[in-house]
C-alpha cells in the first residue's frame, strides 16, 4: 500500500507480508472512509483484571463453563481461558490464494491457534490481524479496505470473525518507463519484461515482481551498468486509480571482454576460469552468465569463495570479468562399507587431492578389500579440459575378482575423453571416447563339462558412448525420457588373434499421472557380434540380475548355467523394468515395481524365456536426492536363486 498524505509527496515504504515491494510512493488522495483505529498498545494490561466493553465485539464472550442453554455470564468470565476459532469473511474473491497464505503466515491468531487464550487477548489479536488484512488488501490494490471483527458463538467456543470490505479495485490509468528508450531497438523488449501497464491493477508483488524482471532483462540485453530507479507510485482516491513512473538508465551495451583472477587465488588461472564460462571474448554481455561462471566455479569443489562481478573494459563498449578465488581444502579421504547378495561383504578406502596438477588435476588412490573383490588402483581425473564439462580420465588398476561365473585377476590401463552430467549441470547430449588395455587370466569351466579351465587373454578395445536426457531430474526424474548407447569393438588374444564387438542400448520413458504418482519404464538389450561365446574372456560377456537389472534376482544369476549351476554370461541380453513412484506422505514414498529379463546365447536376443521378479521399494526423498530400498523376489526362480534379495542406493533404479 502507497501512503494517503493529501497532496504532498513523501518517501514511503511499501510492505506487506514479508515486504512486498520497497521504493518511493507518492500519494494523492480524496477524502476516505473510516478506518479501525488501533488501540494503544496494550503491553500493560493484566490479562486477569476486569475486561472493559468491547462494543467493537458484538456479542457477550461465551461462559464455557455454563451448560448449554443456561444464560452465560460475561462478566464473571472475561478472565477465564479458552480455546478459539476463527475465519475470515469477504476475502474469497479477492487477493487470491497468496493473500491468505501470507495472512496466515503472519496473522497472531493463527500462530496462536490451538492454545488458550482469555478474552483481552482475544480481543489484541482480533484488532492486530484486522489492521493486517487491510494492509495485506492494499498491497493487492483495494485501496478503500476496511475489515470489523466480531465473535461468534459455535460448538461452545468463540470464533473470531474478520469481516472484510475490500472496495473497488485500483487500477493504474498511466504506466511510464522513463529513459528506456535510450536502448533503441530493445526498449519494447525491456518494456514487455517489466510487464505492469495501463488498466492493470495496483498490485503491489506484481510492481516488486515487474521491477525485478526488468533489472534482470536489461542485464541480459547487454547493459552490465543499467541503473533502474525505484518505483513512483501517485494514488488518486477519488478516480480510484493510479500511475506509476520509473526512471531508467541503461548506460552504455557492451560486449564481454577479457577474465581476470586474483594472482593469489592458487587454484585457477584466468585461462582455465575462461575455459569453464559458457562466453567468449566479443560477445554480448549477458547477466545470466556471470551468475553461471560463479556457480560453476563454486560447484569445482576447489574454492571456498568466489566472487565473480562486471566491470568496465579499456574500451567503452567493452566489460570485463573480475574474479577473486579463494582456496578450499584439496584433500579427500572416504570410507565405504558394504555386502551384496553375490558379491559379498566389501570395504573400499579412497584419498584424493583435487587439484595435485593444477587446474583440477585430480589424483585418487582407491583400494578395495572383500569377500569377493581386491583392487588396487591410481585415476588422475582432469575436469573441465579445455572446456566447460570437458573431463579427461587416465586409470590403471590391478584387480582379483570372484563371481559364480568366473574367477580374474587382471591389470587394465584405461584412458578416456568424455562429456560428462552432474547435478548441479544437467546435460541433454551426453559422450564418451576411450581406450582400454586389458590382461586378464581368468578361470571358468567348460559349461557342457564343468571342467575347471584357466585362460590368460590380452585386450584392446575403443569404447565410444553417447546419451540423451530429455528427463527433468537426473537422480529423481518424473517425466521426459533418456536414451544411451554404447559401442565398443575389442580385439582379444588368446591362443589366436580374434575381434568382436559390444553393442548395448539402453532406453527409459518417465510419466506423471498424478501429482503423487509417476510411471517409468526401462528397456535394455545388447549384442556381441563377431566371436562365439566360449571363445569372449567371461569378464566381457553380458550377465543380469541385481539392483540395477532385474530385481529379486542375485547379482547376474540369471541366464543360462554350467553342470555346477553357476552362470557363464553369454553374448546377448534383454531386460525391462516397470514401476510405479508413489509419495505416500512426507518425505516417504512407496514404488511396486516388476522386472523381467534373460542372458542368451545367440548373437541376438530372442526375448524369450525371461526371468521376471517382482517387489516393492521405499524412497526417502533427501535434499541430495532419493534413497532407495528395494526388496524383491524372483517369480519364477532358477534352481538355487534365493527367496527374496534387497538393494539400497542413491537415487531411483532408473
């Protein structure tokens, strides 16, 4: 609301709720009704003295202590305590649904509600929210509010009353942006994002919201040093209108320049803080980009502070970028406990230092001791290489796994160039070039015999990947879908020289059907093409089962098995998953879900046979993401599969 000062012009502050709008009014008025004078305050009053009449009320508080139908006795009650109603009346149609959420956000009687109160404070809290909602309706433009209170009587308690009279609806008969037009052609962009024109109302979050549209706008539309004055809001009760003015100073457009760090900072140089920014030198300057430097810096992990501001250039048509790094703490050491049906009890011990070969030069030492895995292992990681989300990964490891289907011990040298998402930046596209050495001395047995066998093969293989996310979420998508593909062809030797090449495609379709329900689907095959199955190193076939295949299922238990019972992996796969994600209450939600899939022998998939496990999970909905908790049983088990198997992790199963 702009204050009612006849005709003279005062400096006024606009505030409702949790300040609406703040700036400049002016006011001019005609003559107004009445309002409701506040009483003085009442911070001295013995809420057990003699309650004064309360002509404003209306009727007699009630004696809850009298037996209905017996007369009450006002009087003798005023200092007794009780519990209360209340509602507001006249204010269904006007406001909104904001008027009233900021109104119980703010009003005494409803933060009080439920507890007992005797009938002076009953009477200090009808008075004060009445004076609030006539504020709260002045901000929405009903200049001429006026609200009375009384008590009503209604299942033996009192219920306070506000009974609005909202008035006309002020509306602006003048809106003027002065000095937008010293942008040119981008005055009726910059007119169009401050939104607010003739005819609409005198709303006081919608002048805030267009104020704020506009800075922002004129920002992006190139003019980093734009001054954007408060606004001028004149009153006039007896038109029932008003006009609002803003004086605007675009300054000069300008055109991003060059980036300059602190030389102190020791984590980044101006070239690498160029590498990370989505702009280049000579194009327009845009707001939103400065804001995006600034997070993405912030999201390395490397700087504690980073302070990312627009100043000017050399040249008058050009604006430059300060940056002032501060270090954050470069070394990481993580611990990592865990068992999992088929792969057994396992611990993992890693240290990073972050940023060991500036910039973002990352080094991990990682080691895994378990029932079922050892590994010993060195990744320097290079992120943001010679461009934003650009990471450069070089990895050598030595490892002893041991699964049903096979037992290796093997060293691998791997390297790989790839576009990468995160949580903070998700991407729509996506990739992945790499290259893999591989020796491995693997044991198995011949699957028609059960014969233990050991074959030692070399490696070499080209992985390649690329992905689409269309989804809205990355770790809790609820509509949209995703698609990925890999390739990777591989030359093996063992005994002979042979290739063969891994095709897999994955594909995932997310649907709401309500606000609490989500539908999602996931479909995966694959194919080795090239080699027959017994002569591929067990390691690289396709196995399935498990959390992230088909649930109820051990860890890639399914498909077809030896004389012992054991998997042996074969050349193609398919699986499906279907879901329903339901939010129960709160933070909890519930998700049904049926699996289905198969390991085959054949180069191609032929869908049949397929193992299907059905269950239900629990989700956790954190800040960081859902956690998740699946039980699941196998509908129709393979000999040996057990009876029921649960998985928990980060984020949803697909």
């Amino acid at each position: 609301m702009w204050p009612d000062v006849g005709r003279h012009r005062v400096l006024g502050h606009v505030v409702c709720g949790a300040m609406i709008v703040t700036g400049p009014a002016f006011a001019q008025t005609a003559p107004t009704p009445p309002l409701v004078v506040p009483p003085a305050p009442m911070s001295d009053v013995d809420p057990n003295d003699q309650l004064a009449p309360l002509p404003d009320i209306g009727v007699d508080w009630p004696d809850l202590a009298t037996a209905p139908g017996e007369p009450t006795a006002a009087a003798s009650n005023v200092a007794a305590s009780f519990r209360y109603g209340w509602r507001i009346d006249g204010v269904d149609t006007v406001g909104g649904p904001l008027l009233q959420q900021r109104f119980r956000e703010l009003s005494v009687l409803a933060g009080a509600e439920g507890k007992e109160a005797n009938a002076a404070q009953l009477d200090r809290r009808a008075r004060q929210d009445a004076d609030l909602l006539v504020t709260l309706l002045k901000g929405s433009g009903y200049y001429d509010a006026t609200v009375t209170t009384r008590v009503e009587r209604a299942k033996n308690r009192p219920v306070v009353v506000l009974a609005a009279t909202p008035g006309p609806l002020y509306r602006f008969t003048g809106v003027t942006l002065a000095g937008v037009e010293a942008v040119g052609a981008k005055a009726p962009v910059l007119r169009n994002a401050f939104g607010v024109k003739a005819d609409d109302p005198v709303n006081a979050d919608a002048i805030a919201a267009a104020e704020a549209n506009l800075k922002t706008r004129i920002g992006e539309e190139g003019f980093p040093f734009a001054q954007v004055g408060d606004p001028e809001v004149v009153v006039d009760r007896a038109t029932q209108t008003a006009t609002l003015a803003m004086e605007v100073a675009p300054g000069t457009a300008r055109r991003f320049g060059r980036i300059t760090v602190n030389a102190d900072n020791k984590v980044f140089d101006a070239a690498h803080v160029q590498d990370i920014a989505r702009f280049k030198p000579d194009q327009p300057f845009e707001t939103s980009q400065v804001d995006d430097l600034r997070r993405a810096l912030v999201q390395t992990g490397l700087v504690s502070t980073a302070e990312v501001r627009a100043v000017p250039g050399a040249d008058p048509g050009i604006v430059d970028v300060a940056v002032r790094l501060e270090p954050a703490p470069p070394r990481t050491v993580a611990v990592e406990l865990g068992y999992g049906t088929g792969e057994g009890a396992r611990s993992e011990i890693s240290w990073t230092h972050r940023n060991l070969f500036p910039p973002e030069g990352a080094v991990t030492l990682r080691g895994v001791a378990g029932t079922r895995e050892q590994l010993g292992q060195i990744t320097f990681r290079r992120n943001n290489f010679h461009a934003r989300d650009r990471v450069l990964t070089a990895q050598l490891s030595a490892a002893h796994l041991r699964r049903d289907a096979f037992d290796a011990q093997t060293i691998s040298l791997s390297a790989a160039l790839e576009r990468q998402t995160n949580i903070f930046f998700q991407k729509t596209w996506t990739w992945s070039l790499g290259a893999e050495l591989v020796a491995t001395d693997e044991r198995d047995v011949i699957a028609s015999t059960g014969v233990p066998r050991r074959r030692t093969f070399l490696i070499g293989a080209l992985p390649t990947s690329l992905g689409y996310d269309g989804s809205d979420d990355l770790l809790n998508p609820t509509r949209g879908f995703r698609l990925s593909g890999r390739v990777s062809p591989e030359v093996s030797l063992q005994d002979t020289v042979f290739g063969y090449t891994r095709v897999q495609l994955d594909a995932s379709k997310y649907q709401p059907v309500t606000d609490a329900i989500v539908l999602a689907g996931r479909l995966r095959v694959g194919t080795i093409l090239g080699a027959p199955r017994d002569q591929i190193a067990p390691s690289r076939r396709f196995y399935a089962g498990g959390g992230a295949s088909v649930r109820g299922y051990s860890f890639q238990s399914i498909g077809p098995r030896d004389v012992n019972n054991d998997p042996i992996g074969g050349r193609s796969l398919a699986e499906f998953a279907i879901e329903a994600r339901v939010k129960a209450f709160g933070n909890f939600g519930v998700v049904p879900f049926l699996d289905g899939g198969n390991i085959y022998t054949g180069g191609l998939p032929d869908f049949g046979g397929l193992r299907y496990g059905a269950g239900i999970g629990v989700r956790y909905y954190s800040n960081f993401g859902p956690i998740r908790v699946d039980v699941g049983t196998p509908l129709n088990p393979q000999r040996g599969d057990s009876r029921i198997a649960v998985y928990v992790s980060l984020g949803q199963a697909f």
